[in-house]
C-alpha cells in the first residue's frame, strides 16, 4: 500500500464509508484544520473507530480515530511493517497480516510481527486531529 502523505489526506475526493464527510474545498480545508472525517458524537469516550476513504490518487487511507479521557486522537491506520490495514479489536490496534499490535492514542507499537518485542515496529503516523461545529476534521 503506498504511504499517504499529510497533503494527499487533504486532497481526499471520495468516501468509501458513510460517516467519512469530505468536501471539496469545504470552508475547513481552507481555514486548514483539515478533512472532515466523522461527526463528534459517533467517538465516545473508550472507542476507537476506523473510517476509510481514497485520496485524489486513487489510494485507499485508513484513519483511526479514538477518544480517551485525556482528549481525541487520530491515527494513520497502515501498518508501519508492510503496510497492512490495522483492525480496532478492543482497547487494541492488530494488524492481520502478522499481529502486530498498536495503541489506539499514541500509535507505539506494543507487539511487532509475529510476537516480536514491544517497539520493534515504528508507531503509527499520527494525524492532528480538530473538533468543530460537531465535527472531527483531520490534517
Ligand atoms: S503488515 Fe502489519 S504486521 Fe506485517
């Protein structure tokens, strides 16, 4: 799968999953707090959603977003091994091409592929993500 860059996430002009609301030159883009991803309200505290989309490439992107107390976090939801898409599975980030395992907030590697140690795998890219009007936007 080939590595999304930060702008390409921008450029989105698709959406494969219904709650993935992106816009075109959407008034969010251009005050650059990024693509509208999800409504607010769908992201509970203790969850941790993955929403899908294509970029203007043709690419398909994964971003995961999660809330915990200490606040929202989105995540770049492509395997940092060999560029898998990750799975919500519990408090969990698991890879189903060789089980690697991530944290949902900061995207460190907890288990690397096939049982390797803790951190053997770069985290997650992360994204910024902002909340507006009731909306998640990420860049
Ligand atoms: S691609 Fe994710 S563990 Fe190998």
């Amino acid at each position: 799968m080939p590595k999304i860059t930060r702008r390409q996430l921008i450029t989105f002009a698709t959406a494969m999953v219904p709650a993935f609301l992106v816009r075109q030159g959407s008034s969010a883009q251009a005050a650059g707090i990024g693509v509208k991803v999800a409504k607010s309200a769908d992201i509970k505290v203790g969850q941790t959603k993955i929403y899908t989309g294509t970029s203007s490439s043709g690419a398909t992107v994964e971003v995961v977003l999660t809330r915990t107390k200490k606040g929202l976090f989105a995540l770049d939801g492509t395997c940092t091994h060999q560029g898998c898409g990750v799975g919500a599975q519990g408090t969990k980030l698991v890879c189903p091409c060789h089980g690697s395992v991530f944290a949902p907030d900061t995207g460190a590697c907890i288990m690397g592929p096939n049982g390797a140690p803790k951190n053997s795998l770069k985290p997650l890219s992360k994204y910024k993500a902002t909340e507006k009007g009731g909306f998640i936007y990420v860049a």
